[in-house]
C-alpha cells in the first residue's frame, strides 16, 4: 500500500476505495499472493490491531489453530503493545497499524480496537488485501456497517464478526430445535443482558499517559481532550467512542435471539426506553433500557415476530440465573438458551421437557479457528458480513430509539428511517476533517 507514516494519508474517494476492493477481489479470488492463499500445508500469519484484554484472548486462541502465528501487534499504547507482543510470541510491536497492512507476509488481521476504529480499521484492511477478524460491534454506526458489508462483498476476503455464539455449539443446537418446530412457529425472543457494572465517576481532561499516541487512538473521530474516564475500557460509554453495553455484551444477545427467531432483514418497527435510571456520574449511554423490534412478515399468509431486549447494568436479579439468555417463545412452547451453558424446553402448558439430543454433527472448533477454515477453505465464516450487519443495525437502531426517546419507523429495503431528519443523521457520524481513516470520503 505504500503508506508514508511520516505525513497524513489524503482520505481516499468511494470511488477509489471501491476501485481498490475491486483489485483486492480480483486477488483473492485468482492469482492471489502466497498471504492469502493459505492452505493447510502453509503458515498463517496474523496480526493484531488493538492489544486490550479482548484483542489478547482472540489472538492467542487463533495463535492455538494448528499452523497460525501472530506475527505482529499494533497499539497506540506502546506499554500494551510490548507486552502483547511477550504474551503472544509476536515478533514487532508498533502503534500505527499501517505497518501490518503494508507486510505482504500478514494474511489477516484482528481488530480489536474500540468501536469507533472498528469500520475504518477493517475498511483499510480489507482494501489492503487483509482477511479480518473483526470484533463485536462491527460498526460505531449504521452507515459504517453498510459500507463495510459492501466491501466485504466485493473483496472476497473471509470477514469473521466477533459474535462467538455462533460457533457456540449448544445456541447452534437450540437454534437447530427450534428450525425443526421444537416450539411451533417462534414468533417472539426476549433476550437479556443483566449485571452490575461500576460508576465511571466524574473527570476532568489531562495529559495522556506516558507512551500513549492519543492522537492516533482518537483516529477519525473528532479530537477531544484526554480524559481517563473515557480511555481503556471505559471509552464504551460515551458516544464519540463506543456503543454502550447495548453494543457491548449486548451484541452477543441480539445476535443469537435475531438468528433462533429466524429473522433475516431489517425490523421494521423499533421501540426503546430507557436512560441512566441508577449511574451519577460521566456516561453519556443508558444503564437501564428496553427496546422492542418487529419484523414484517417474510412471506405471505407469514406472521411477524418481535424481539425484546432488557438491559439493567445495577442488578444482580436476572431470569433464569443467568445475567444474559434468551428466552423463544412458540405456539406451542417455550426454549430457552444462555452461552453461560443452560438450555430448556417446556411445552405449551408450561410443563418441563426433555431437550431432544443434537441430531445432527455438532459444530466443531473454536470460533477463531472456523475464521482460519474458512480462509483455508474458501468459503464464507460462521459470522460473516451479511449477518453481523443485520444484527449490528438493532444495536444502531436501539441505541437511537433510547437516545432520542421515540419509536422508528424503518424503510427495511433502505434501513432509514422514515420521516425523522433527527435520527437519520444519527445513522451515520461525523469524522475529523481530512484524516486519513475516514471511511469513503466523497470527492
């Protein structure tokens, strides 16, 4: 790619973005370099963008996939870079991750960065010929998600979103109950998330920590002055920076009620209430919230289906005794699955039942080595693009019903929202003027 990290990189135009996928797919697809034509008999070398808690755990457990290494890490904190780098065996540690794009020897990319990286990072991953595990949200905002499926259509490249239920073999399993017509139709999911979190406290801007490029974590959102409550970890609850706990562990629970219920489109009502209920202190998200999502009908003479979602961040009272799960709801039953390993069936009368055994080969490997298959094999991931976009929008959708404390109206073919100039500008977000990760900039 070229870059020149001693100067700012112009934004590059849609069109030679998507001029630069399109070469990226003709690779991928054809005669693609050694990187990207990893087979079994080959190494794959990966790295990583983002060396947080999370961007650790995923590295090493792709690090554990017969043939993968991580090769290179990237942080703007050099402190977590360099001890990334020990944790995993890679050999480079940097802050700028231009670097891993420009190694021909790197074939994919995590990115575990915070969310509002999360779209530019893999955007320029992607136009760099990068396959790319990407973490959970995929997107800050609508628009970004849909910029970002678009791209990962045309590159060929394999795109693993980090929503791990997917390759959770007991949600796959329940998920397989209910396509068989364990409950009758499924037409509501009511899925929660539940737990006490701690006050982020008030704050006041500072210098950053010694080794922090603050600069380049700010990255394409608007500069603002460093503050310790918004940085590691805590950068989720405000607005500039991440997606709330809607976003957060709320992503894995939308994710697995949107695919058990069967839904693949947009929903076209949306509902939220909600706001900081319990919190004193500097975060803007809600730490309370619920939201309601209806989906028309996917066929005629079909019914709509309705997902709920609950969200208290001060309590240690959840259903089931599980501070996240799903709950299906059937015309003739009710299934319940949590990832923290529960599953149960009742009938119609609410009377308990066995949960039939899986009757089909259960899921095998972890979700980072389904990432590795698919590359190998060429074929598309457990969470590819397509599905982290649909369930990536309830999060968008959710998060602005709440905010604005209204319901929407969802044009499902667009994804606009209909007749509300406020919360349409909310689909999208406003960068820094000129910077070089600005995802698409128009000429």
């Amino acid at each position: 790619m070229g870059w020149n990290l001693d100067q700012p990189r112009s934004a590059p135009t849609r069109r030679d973005f998507l001029r630069g996928v399109s070469a990226t797919a003709t690779l991928a697809l054809g005669a693609a370099p050694a990187a990207s034509r990893a087979t079994n008999l080959e190494p794959l070398r990966v790295g990583l963008i983002g060396c947080g808690r999370q961007g650790r755990s995923v590295a090493k457990a792709m690090a554990a996939v017969p043939g993968v290494s991580i090769s290179a890490v990237c942080d703007p904190d050099a402190t977590r870079a360099d001890a990334a780098a020990v944790e995993c065996g890679a050999g480079e540690s940097v802050a700028d991750f231009r670097w891993l794009l420009d190694r021909p020897d790197l074939a994919a990319v995590i990115i575990a960065t915070p969310d509002h990286w999360h779209a530019p990072a893999a955007l320029l991953a992607l136009a760099a010929g990068k396959h790319v595990y990407l973490e959970k949200p995929c997107s800050h905002t609508f628009q970004e998600a849909e910029f970002l499926r678009s791209a990962a259509r045309q590159s060929g490249l394999v795109v693993q979103h980090g929503t791990q239920s997917r390759s959770n073999p007991l949600i796959a399993h329940a998920v397989h109950l209910l396509r068989d017509g364990v409950i009758g139709d499924v037409l509501v999911a009511k899925a929660w998330n539940i737990q006490r979190r701690e006050s982020i406290g008030h704050d006041q801007p500072s210098s950053p920590p010694p080794g922090v490029d603050y600069d380049l974590w700010v990255g394409p959102a608007p500069l603002v002055p460093f503050q310790a409550n918004r940085f590691h970890y805590h950068w989720r609850w405000w607005h500039i920076f991440g997606c709330g706990d809607i976003g957060n562990d709320g992503t894995h629970e939308l994710d697995y009620a949107r695919w058990g219920l069967g839904v693949d489109s947009l929903p076209a009502r949306v509902a939220g209430l909600g706001g900081k209920y319990h919190f004193d202190d500097d975060q803007e998200f809600p730490d309370t919230a619920s939201l309601a999502f209806e989906f028309p009908a996917d066929r005629p003479g079909g019914h709509p289906r309705q997902l709920l979602f609950e969200m208290r961040l001060w309590s240690g009272n959840y259903p089931h005794n599980c501070d996240s799960g799903v709950e299906f709801q059937g015309t003739d039953g009710m299934l319940f699955v949590s990832k923290r390993g529960k599953l149960e069936l009742l009938d119609g009368r609410n009377k308990r039942q066995e949960v039939p055994a899986p009757g089909t080969p259960s899921l095998e490997g972890s979700h980072q080595a389904d990432f590795v298959a698919a590359i190998r094999d060429r074929r598309e991931p457990r969470a590819d693009m397509d599905e982290a976009f649909l369930s990536v929008a309830l999060v968008h959708y959710g998060n602005i019903a709440v905010r604005l404390g209204r319901s929407l109206t969802i044009d499902t073919p667009t994804g606009l929202i209909a007749g509300d100039a406020e919360a349409t500008a909310l689909l999208g977000r406003e960068y820094r003027t000129g910077h070089w990760a600005r995802p698409l900039a128009e000429p």
